[in-house]
C-alpha cells in the first residue's frame, strides 16, 4: 500500500454569500500525492474546513472528479463554494501533475481503481464531471461501503445506439497531441483556445496520451459500467443549454435507476462547474445530502463469476462493430 507524501498550505477560503457565516471560516489544504519508490503518485489537494466550523458537514468526506483533457483545478471556483466541506480533488492518471503517473490508465476501471486509492479506508460522497461521473459511478458500484452516495454531471454513455459517433480509425491514427488540441476547440470553442497561453496550450496537448486512451477503451461495443448493481443513492446532472445527448444522458440513467435524482441548472451548458460554481456547488451539496446506506447493510463487491450481466435496455447494449464511436 503506497503511503501519503504530502505539503502542508494554509490559504483562506473565499466567502460565498449563499451560505452562513459560520461556514464562511479558514481553510487548510493539504497538496500531496499517493506514491512510493516507484510510483511518482496521483497528485491530489484536500481541503479541510476550519475547525470552528459547525455542524457535521465537515464528517463527510467529499472527492470531485475530473472529465477528459481537464484538471483537479477546474473545481476552484466550485471548491471556494463549499469550504464548509471535507473536499479533495485530484488530477486523474495521466492528466497535469499525474501526467508521469505509469501506466496510462485505458480504461474506467483502471480510473475508478484510482479513486478508491484516494479515498482509501475512509467513508465518501463522490461526484465527477463528464468522464469523472463514469468514473464516479463505477467506483460507486465496485465498493459500495467506501462511496456511499455518488454524483455525476452529464456522464458519457458513448456505447449507445442514440450517441453521437465519430470514426474510430480517425482517434487511432490521429497525433494524440493533436487530438487534444482538436477535442478543446470542440468541446469549449477555438476563440477559448486561442485566448490560451502558449505554456497552457502545451500542458493540454501533453495530455493528449491519456485523452486518447480513456476516450478509445471507453467506445467499445459493450457497456464498461453495468448500472444494475449500483445500490447507493444516485443523483445526476444536466445543464439547460447543453448538447441533446448530454441532456439524454443523464435523463436516461435516471430512469433505469430506481430512487435516483435528475439537478437541471438553467443556463447551464457541459462545462457548469466553470460557469456557474454556485449552481454546482449546490449539486453538490444535493449529492452530499442524499440518504447515505449504512455499510453493514450493503452487499459485499461480487467476484467476477457472481456478478451479473449488464443491465438491459439501450444503456447496456453495444452499438455494433460497425456503427463507428462516440464524440464526448
């Protein structure tokens, strides 16, 4: 087991005038990453309310995940809303400070198996942006003692007959640096990546490896999450104005999954978290307030040969090898 190596900061956390002045008190972050002798580690931040925070808020511990060609620090803004809160976030394998973590993870297994690492022994709600929320999801289902209440904002479903498809061959043969600059300008705007400094233009195109990576294993015929044995509360989000198969998304695993909620934020497009922090951070805290099981009534992980098949329905059924793959 790899242990903690950490740099202790202390900054002050931003007040937000949506929340009482108690919870408006000092922050500690903790900087660090998980790492041994031959792991350089997942770089991570914790962020720890003050002590003279009231309440139990704090006994919660909260992990935000990342999606594709993005960082831990994505979440700032959403983070300063919620200093109330036990808070982590971390850059996933391959991505900024984890960027020299090896191997690259290829699958959302592998990214989950990540996130259970951060979390360790202790008890958490975990909510993931875009990729992240598969991520989130499927580290929800694989331990359920450990995530105890799961978020996800517009998580991909890119195995789906209904999702938009882009050549798979064009991902392979592309230049994953190349590929990484592309999926920006579609996914946020060429005017936005033009407004980029040179030195962060060249931090996303060295992400381009791992981009390439999850977005390939993930485009496989067959569903790489099967959402039946999720049994801990769900919520999931959407923005007004995102993309339709967003939107769909995150309607359709409301739908197969019994008890779970559907946040809309107005106004809102995929990338929420940077636009409207507040309105996340409420998602947040939505998650955060879901009735969490107790452990010892949760069943134990299934070994491989006792877990049952996919879900059925379209969430679970494989496009076909020759209907091409998903756009994010």
């Amino acid at each position: 087991m790899a242990h903690l190596a950490t740099d202790t900061v202390i900054s002050l956390g931003d007040t937000s005038p949506n929340w009482p002045l108690e919870c408006q008190a000092e922050s500690m972050s903790r900087e660090g990453s998980t790492r041994d002798k031959s792991d350089p580690g997942l770089h991570f931040v914790e962020h720890r309310p003050h002590s003279r925070t009231v309440g139990n808020s704090a006994e919660t511990l909260v992990v935000l995940v990342h999606g594709s060609l993005d960082r831990g620090t994505s979440f700032a803004r959403v983070v300063r809303r919620l200093n109330d809160l036990h808070v982590i976030t971390y850059d996933r394998r391959g991505y900024e400070r984890s960027r020299e973590v090896r191997p690259i993870a290829r699958s959302v297994g592998e990214h989950a198996a990540d996130l259970l690492r951060i979390i360790g022994a202790r008890k958490s709600v975990v909510i993931g942006h875009s990729y992240g929320g598969d991520v989130a999801l499927a580290a929800a289902i694989e331990d359920p003692r450990s995530v105890l209440a799961v978020g996800a904002y517009e998580p991909p479903l890119p195995w789906t007959d209904w999702w938009p498809r882009r050549s798979r061959s064009q991902l392979e043969l592309e230049d994953p640096a190349v590929h990484a600059e592309n999926f920006f300008k579609r996914m946020v705007g060429e005017a936005a990546w033009d407004r980029l400094p040179e030195a962060t233009r060249a931090a996303r195109r060295a992400d381009g490896p791992a981009l390439a990576a999850e977005l390939t294993a993930i485009r496989e015929v067959d569903a790489p999450i099967d959402f039946s044995r999720l049994v801990v509360p769900a919520a999931f989000g959407r923005g007004g104005d995102s993309r339709p198969h967003h939107r769909r998304a995150a309607q359709e695993l409301v739908d197969i999954i019994p008890g779970s909620a559907l946040v809309e934020i107005p106004g809102a497009g995929h990338g929420a978290h940077l636009t409207h922090p507040d309105a996340f951070a409420d998602f947040v805290r939505t998650v955060v307030s879901l009735p969490t099981a107790r452990a010892d009534a949760l069943p134990k992980p299934a070994s491989d040969h006792e877990r049952p098949d996919a879900v059925s329905g379209d969430l679970s059924q494989g496009r076909g090898e020759d209907r091409g793959h998903a756009q994010r």
